[in-house]
C-alpha cells in the first residue's frame, strides 16, 4: 500500500552504478531502508543531493509488513537546509548527528514525539544565525530522554560526581571508574538543566566542548549497547587544531 509520511535520511549506502540504499527514519514506519534505483544516474528526475545526511523529506513509499527493503514512489524536500549544507561547521555538526542517530535508532515502529524533537533540532541548527559550537552538546543531553536514559538532575545543584554508569549526579565517589571529574560534572549539569538547544546559553572552551562530547558519547556507549564507534565528532577537534 501507498502512505504518506516524513523522513529523516540518516545514511546512504551505495547500492549499484546507479542506485542507493537509504536509511531514514520516518514519522510512521521508524527507521526504514530503502532503494532508490537510478538516483546515481545523470538521467534521473530523483537527485541524490536529495539524500544528503538530515535532509527532511515528504514521502510516498510503497510499505510491506515484512522486513526488507521498501520502495519511495514519491519525494520532496519538506524544508531546505541551505545554511546547514553551505556552512561547513553546521555541515560537520550534522554529520555528527546523522552518525549518532544512525547508530542509536533501531526501532521499526513509530514515536511521533521523538520524530518532532528530530525534526525541530534540525531546523533549529538550519536557522541558528550566531554561535552553534555548542550545538551538538546540547543536542546529545536532549536526545537521551527520547533514549530512556536521561539522568536524575538534582535541585540545586549540590552533588560533586556525575556517574555515567548509573546515570546520575552523585556527592559520593562512585566504586567504579565510570564517573566524571567534579569540574566536568558541573559542566554536564548546565547543559542538562539547559533545554534550549542553543549554543549561547553556556560558552564552552574548546578543551571543555571535547571533553563534553566524549563523555556523553561514553555515556551514550554504556546505556546503547549497539552504540560505538561514532567518529565524526572528531572533526570538531581537527577544526579547533
């Protein structure tokens, strides 16, 4: 059967001299694959620049109950993200965020709240007009409650450790190695208690955002156990040099 949805394209993978597959995360279905044949080529009506990573598309896709790959009948970007693709650090912070969701979502079934926070940070980064740096840390601390491990936040602040195992802010020095000093503790705290996605909120240092992404990718590692090996975040610290 025809139906209507959005999509969110993750990933492509080249499938022949002339044909892709894509994974995309639609409003609908979840995370779906599908092939779209002739896009490589010269000739085709369908551009593969249409795919580019966080693209937002209007879909008409052929939908079979049985696993496997799916078929689009109809596309169109929904919302063009001129600035996020000309701008070469919105271009490098999408790629990060494509990989994670990419390596983070799994589920064939839909979740309309999580399909909108989706949606909204990506239009949120395609509109920012002034500092993004942040942009990604802040969206990896939002993006954990859609993941169910969004970590218990104390009122005020008064807690020294935060424990990345158990996910949580903590006085007492955990009795293992998976916590984070008290500096970096009082960093992850502003950015959790922090639900704009703006980067102007805190400013960051450039040894504090690196030491940020990599213990929230960390801590995504321990409670995702398909998580690992996201490697595009180390653009950000080729580009800081």
């Amino acid at each position: 059967m025809f139906v209507t949805t959005r999509g969110i394209v993750l990933h492509t993978l080249k499938y022949s001299d002339s044909s892709i597959i894509a994974k995309i995360y639609t409003e609908i279905f979840g995370i779906q694959s599908y092939i779209v044949s002739g896009v490589r080529s010269p000739k085709s009506k369908t551009k593969v620049g249409l795919f580019q990573p966080l693209s937002l598309l209007d879909l008409v896709v052929y939908h079979k109950n049985t696993a496997g790959l799916q078929r689009i009948k109809e596309l169109k970007i929904s919302h063009p993200l001129h600035s996020t693709y000309s701008n070469f650090h919105k271009n490098a912070i999408a790629l990060f965020i494509a990989e994670v969701l990419y390596k983070s979502l799994h589920e064939e079934t839909p979740n309309p709240l999580l399909f909108e926070f989706l949606a909204q940070s990506i239009l949120s980064l395609e509109t920012e007009e002034k500092q993004i740096s942040n942009f990604h840390i802040y969206f990896l601390a939002n993006y954990t409650e859609h993941l169910g491990f969004y970590p218990q936040i104390p009122q005020p602040f008064f807690t020294s450790f935060f424990d990345l195992k158990h996910g949580g802010f903590t006085s007492s020095l955990p009795n293992h190695s998976y916590f984070l000093p008290k500096e970096t503790s009082k960093l992850l705290y502003d950015i959790f208690t922090t639900s704009n996605l703006s980067s102007n909120i805190q400013l960051l240092s450039v040894s504090e955002r690196r030491i940020l992404i990599h213990a929230l990718l960390h801590y995504y590692e321990l409670h995702l156990p398909s998580f690992h090996d996201v490697k595009s975040h180390l653009v950000f610290e080729q580009l800081a040099g």
